[in-house]
C-alpha cells in the first residue's frame, strides 16, 4: 500500500520468456530481487511487456509462494489460515475480506516497529529476535481467530477450522427468524465498522 507522499512506482516488465526487467536500472531481476525491493519499501509495478495488463498481483503472489517454499525457511501462513481464506472466494462476504486483511496487517505492521525499537533500546538487537518471533505467532492466532468470526460455520455445517463435524448442524432454513435478523444485523455492524477502521 503505497503512500500518497511517495514518488513513482518502479516500473518492471515481465516478457514471455518470464524474465522481469527493471526500467530504473535497466536490468533483469529475479524474484527474490523483488523480494528485497519490498523488504527495503521500495514500490514498483509490474506490467506484462506484450499485452501491457498490470500483474502486480500476481507476481507478489508468486513471491509470497516462493518464501513460502524456500527450505528451512519458518512459513508465515498457517494451514489453517489458508484454508480459511480459500473459503472466502466463494463467500457472500468476500467482499469484506481486503479491507479487514488491508487493515490488520498495516496494524501489525506497526506494532511490530514498535516491539523491535523497545526490544532494541531495553536488550539489544539480539533479544529481539526470539520476542518477535512470539509476538508474530500471537497476531496470526488472533487473526485467524477474527477470521472465523465471519463464518461461524464451514461447509457441511462445521465449525469454521474445526476437525470435528458437528452432532446436530441445524440448515440456515430452518433457524428462527429473529436469531437470522440478529445474525444480520451483526455481519451489517461488523462491516460498517472495519470499512471506517480501513480509512482511518
């Protein structure tokens, strides 16, 4: 999320032979190049050279499966999480989904730089590694829990991220109307409120 104050993304251009050219430095690079251009906030776009469609999704996603992948490497992204996410594309509420996802990582994105410059100035930079490491941990469990808020139940009536199928799952038909109105009324809340949490 580039800030308005921010000069021009980087262009970089992604040919048919899938080799990705930087037109600041007019040189090839690779994948983890990109990698170390968002670690270091440096801002770029990638468009496809023939057909000039912007792929920045994309190629931000393959990064992410990359790190993800690389061996020995400690996966930010937890089953769990994933699966919860897979269900939202085809959820009535996927709509809510970046604005919530948008806001909850620039939220940690800060209290992150908040933890490392405490940790820094109490213990040096060597303590801060394993603190951290706890702290991540505690944001993605709290996340994956705010998550399930939005989906109760899974497909088959299970409990979202649950490994357990429910005794007695009971069809949305067959619910009480007021219990319904409720459940509504409540979804309607919880998305007025992270739309105004996402401009803020």
């Amino acid at each position: 999320m580039a800030d308005s104050g921010k000069s021009t993304p980087t262009v970089i251009k992604k040919y048919a032979n899938r080799r990705l050219y930087h037109t600041g430095t007019s040189t090839y690079v690779t994948l983890e190049d990109l990698a170390a251009m968002v670690q270091a906030g440096e801002d770029f776009v990638v468009y496809d050279a023939k057909s000039g469609e912007d792929i920045t999704r994309s190629v931000l996603t393959q990064i992410i499966f990359e790190q993800e992948n690389k061996a020995g490497a400690e996966n930010l992204l937890p089953v769990a999480f994933l699966r919860q996410l897979i269900r939202f594309y085809g959820d009535s509420m996927r709509a809510m989904v970046p604005s919530f996802l948008e806001y909850s990582m620039d939220h940690l994105a800060r209290e992150q730089d908040g933890l490392r410059e405490k940790m820094s100035q109490t213990f040096g930079p060597t303590a801060f590694q394993h603190a951290m490491e706890e702290q991540v941990r505690a944001n993605m469990s709290f996340f994956s829990e705010a998550m399930r808020m939005f989906t109760p139940f899974g497909a088959g009536g299970q409990p979202a991220g649950g490994d357990k199928p429910a005794e007695a799952p009971v069809p949305a038909s067959a619910a009480p109307k007021g219990e319904l109105d409720d459940i509504k009324r409540q979804m309607a809340e919880m998305q007025s409120r992270l739309e105004a949490l996402a401009k803020k």
